[in-house]
C-alpha cells in the first residue's frame, strides 16, 4: 500500500496547485487564528475552488466553537475536518464530515485511551507535543512511543521534512503522513521544490517498506 500525503497550512492557491502537482493527495487549510499559516474562509474557499479532482481538502480547527466550524463550511467547500485541541467526540461530530483527532505525543500520554474517546474519528493523526502552536512548529518526536493502532488509520505527523520522511515510512509504515514546515520557504508559504523532493522521500520509503 502507497502512503498518502497531505501537505497541510497552504495558504496560496499556487502552493496548493503546487502540491497536487507533486502527488499530494490532500491540502490541509488552518482555521487557528493563532496559527502563522491562518486562511480566512474567504481565501480558503478561492483555494478549494481551484483544487483539480481527487485532491481532498481538510479544515484545522483548534477547541473552535461550533458555530464558528459551521460559518467555515457554509462557505468553504471541505472534505474532512481536523481537530487539534481539547476537544471531546460530541466537538468533533454533526458536521456531516469526516474528521480526524490529533494526538500530541510525549511520554506518560496514553494514545489507545485517548484513541477510544473517538469512536467515529476516521484517522488519528500523531503528533509532537506542542501546547503552543498545536502544531506546525517543525517538532519530531519518538516514534516508538507510537501505539500499535489497528483499528484506525494512523497519521504521522510532527516534523516530518525532505530529510526523514524515507525513515519515517520504513520505521513506522503509516498510512499517511502529514507536513507543513518541512516543505516551507517560510511560514505559511511553501517550496514547489520541496514538495516535490519530499514526495520522492515518501516513494522511496514506500519502495523500501514493499520491498521488506
């Protein structure tokens, strides 16, 4: 099975272009306020609009309130949302989407517990421990304090860049990895060269994985 890829915090409609070029499967759009690579929805929709077929959009929401979520998707044309906070199954259900929960990853933390609270999550996308940004901030973590998740696709995320996504699929076999700063000239504005050279790292591993 190949890795799927989404390059999340796009900003630009040319960096999303730009990834679906190189094979992403999906964009990732940030709806933190806090967050460097903020979209208004305004500019998130122009974004989805000029998204060719088959590359997915998701929507980044931290502890938002629930009509704020519901503002975003009567505008914004998404396919799944994604939830990086506190928030309990009753937050993350109801918007008639898919959605993802993050899991910031550190010693002591109990990722099948936590896991459980999410019956109907469709993935569970794993993280560094980043109170701070919640994200995005170029943070890799130990990656053997990762649970052995079979009952929902695994996610990898945290620092993931051109240097060790190859290593990061042959130790870990996600389904899925996720990148922001890894590809990034600057903050909130990607590297079509980047992109491209991490897509390449994520097929060489999926080569390597098959080849075991």
């Amino acid at each position: 099975m190949r890795t799927l890829v989404k390059i999340c915090g796009i900003t630009r409609i040319e960096d999303a272009l730009a990834a679906a070029r190189a094979g992403a499967d999906a964009i990732g759009l940030v709806f933190y306020p806090a967050s460097p690579r903020y979209v208004t929805p305004q500019r998130a929709r122009d974004i989805c609009r000029a998204l060719p077929p088959f590359v997915t959009s998701v929507g980044l929401f931290v502890d938002a309130e629930r009509a704020g979520i519901e503002a975003v998707l009567a505008e914004v044309p998404l396919d799944g949302l994604q939830f990086h906070g506190d928030e309990n199954a009753a937050d993350c259900t109801g918007f008639g989407k898919p959605y993802l929960k993050a899991i910031a990853v550190r010693a002591g933390v109990d990722a099948p517990a936590q896991m459980a609270h999410y019956p109907d999550a469709a993935g569970f996308l794993f993280d560094a421990w980043q109170p701070d940004t919640r994200g995005g901030g170029g943070l890799t973590f130990d990656w053997s304090l990762l649970p052995d998740v079979q009952s929902a696709p695994l996610i990898l995320a945290g620092g993931l860049s051109v240097d060790n996504v190859q290593t990061a699929i042959e130790q870990v076999g996600p389904y899925a990895v996720d990148v922001s700063s890894g590809v990034e000239a600057s903050k909130g504005i990607k590297s079509a060269d980047m992109m491209q050279a991490f897509m390449r790292g994520v097929r060489r591993g999926d080569a390597n994985r098959t080849n075991r």
